[in-house]
C-alpha cells in the first residue's frame, strides 16, 4: 500500500485486489497509510476479468501503474497477463505473488519472474530487492518497524505462549 500511495505521485494507480477484495485488514491498511491523501489517483477493482481489465486499460486517461493482488487469484493466465503488458507497454504492471518454499508459487508465476526487470521480496516486514537494478545487494527497506520488531524477536509467539499457559 506504501508502494501504491507513493506511485499516486507519478500518475493514476489501479489495485486489483483479487485476493483480499475489501477484506477488513485491506480497509485498516488503507487507513493506516491514509490513502485518502490520493484520492482519484488511487482506484480498487475487486473482480475485473481479462476483457475488463483489457477495456478498463484501453480508455482514455486509464491507470498508469497496475498492481496485481495476487497473480495466482486472478483469474488471468500467463499469456493473458503478457498480452497485457506487450499492449499496454506504457503502463507498469506489477505483480504480487503467492509464495511456496520462498519462490512465486506455480510455474506461471515462475515464467513472470523471470520476465520481470525488479523483483521484491517481503520477508519479516521487510523489502529485498532481488532484481538486476540494485546498486546495494542485500539491502532492504523496513515496512512496518513495529511489525519487524515482533518477529525478529518472537514477541508475537511469546505472548502466544503466555496466553496459552495461562500466564
């Protein structure tokens, strides 16, 4: 959502949140970020198939920046996606992905990978970028501070521990 709001500088982002729709942790996020702040440059689509999504990026004055929530939800294949991003070659499409194992889960999201000039990886509330454009391997940016904090520390699984024995 922090990526999000800060792309709302440069032009008009679309979310589709495939995955979470407007869940209420979606809600707090935006929220939290204040993205109010960027109204009518930030826009949320829930369900919009690959024909709607094709019309909705083909009109005038259409969404700069597309953010995928997530690949494996959407509903649009591989191929679909890249006949997307070759049509629309203007635009930056950006795909969130499941993981399995600390990799994008199944071979589509695999293939996009690779396809992909920066790739990010969230860990721990914390941003890695895994791409051939960091100047800084290694480096990351901290999320949420808070958030990093519990689970460097196990805080979180302490007071689980704490409640659980009745302490």
């Amino acid at each position: 959502m922090q990526l999000a709001k800060e792309l709302c500088n440069y032009g008009t982002t679309l979310y589709l949140s495939y995955e979470e729709g407007i869940s209420q942790s979606f809600q707090m996020r935006i929220k939290r970020e204040r993205m109010s702040e960027v109204q009518g440059r930030f826009r949320v689509i829930t369900d919009d198939t690959y024909e709607e999504l094709a019309e909705r990026l083909g009109r005038p004055k259409s969404a700069k920046f597309v953010i995928i929530d997530s690949f494996q939800e959407s509903g649009i294949t591989y191929d679909q996606f890249m006949e997307l991003i070759n049509r629309f070659h203007r635009k930056s499409f950006i795909f969130i992905s499941q993981e399995y194992k600390g990799e994008p889960a199944g071979k589509p999201a695999g293939r996009l990978k690779y396809k992909a000039g920066i790739k990010i990886r969230v860990v721990g509330y914390k941003a890695y970028c895994q791409g051939r454009f960091t100047g800084d391997p290694g480096s990351c940016y901290t999320i949420w501070e808070e958030g990093e904090l519990r689970t460097s520390n196990n805080i979180e699984k302490d007071e689980h521990k704490e409640t659980d024995s009745g302490a």
